[in-house]
C-alpha cells in the first residue's frame, strides 16, 4: 500500500505542475492553435496518472492474489505431510486415491501387504479391483464418492479387500 500511494502522489504532483504550467503560461495569448498544442500534453498527463493509478492497483490485488495462493498451498502441503506421517504412524498401510479412485503411486507397504509382485505398478489401477466381493465395492464406491463432495467428518469405512492369491482381509 505505501508504494502504490507513493506513486500516487507523485503522479498527482506531476499533474497539479503540469496545471500550474499550463494555466500561468501567458507567453502566447488568444492563438487557438497553440493553446490546443498545450492541451495536448495536459491531456497526456492526465491520461498517464490515470494508467499508473489503474496499473498499481490492479498490480497490486494481482500480486496480493499470487501470495495469497502461494501461502495456501505451502500450507496445505505442509498439512497434507503431517497428516499422511501420523497416518503411516498408526495404520499398517496408507493408500492415497485419486479422484477416480485409483492409486496415486507404487506403494511397496501396499504391493506387500495385498501378496503383489514389488515390480508390479499399482499405480492408476482402480482400487476397487482389490475389494472383495461386489457388494463390498458397492458400498465403498458409495460411501467414498458420497463423502468427496461433503464436508462430514472423516470416519472409518470397514470392508473386505482380497490379495493376489485371492484370500479375504479384513
């Protein structure tokens, strides 16, 4: 706010001298060509104050809106690295989805814990091929893609899930 006011006033400055200028020059009386020749620059001026006033605040709600989504989203990842280390802290696996509810990488808690190859990718396959019966991926898919859009708390979603030589967990 103090840059934008510093320039503020000496863009106004500059105006109130060009005035001063314009209206004390006597050195030319009553020719309408000349006195439209000095218009000309005092419609400048003015033109100019209103284009650095403009520019400056529009310069500054854009700069304030940049730091403002930089702030926002190092907190969140700060956030989001905090929750995911408390959650590795008390779950024996944690699986991050995407919005499609497929994984977003190759966890090797994850391959180990449903009995996958380690080379295999696990990365973008649907969750849900992991859940045991078709009931189960019902009502997972339900009660997933039914909390996503409000903002309940989190809570616990019991289910099945099967591994690679297709035993059921619990």
């Amino acid at each position: 706010t103090g840059h934008v006011r510093l320039v503020a006033c000496l863009n106004f400055v500059c105006l109130a001298c060009a005035i001063y200028v314009y209206l004390t020059d006597s050195s030319s009386p009553g020719c309408d060509f000349e006195s439209v020749g000095r218009r000309r620059p005092l419609t400048m001026e003015v033109m100019y104050f209103c284009v650095i006033i403009v520019g400056s605040v529009l310069s500054k709600s854009a700069m304030w809106a940049y730091v403002g989504s930089k702030v926002q989203a190092s907190t969140l990842i700060g956030e989001s690295s905090a929750m995911r280390a408390l959650l590795h802290l008390v779950c024996d696996v944690v699986v991050e989805l995407d919005s499609d509810l497929t994984f977003v990488d190759n966890d090797a808690k994850v391959l180990a814990f449903l009995a996958l190859a380690s080379s295999r990718e696990i990365k973008r396959q649907p969750f849900k091929q992991f859940v045991a019966g078709p009931a189960d991926q019902e009502s997972f898919e339900e009660r997933v893609r039914g909390n996503a859009g409000s903002s309940s708390q989190p809570g616990a979603l019991h289910t099945s899930l099967r591994d690679s030589w297709d035993n059921h967990i619990n």
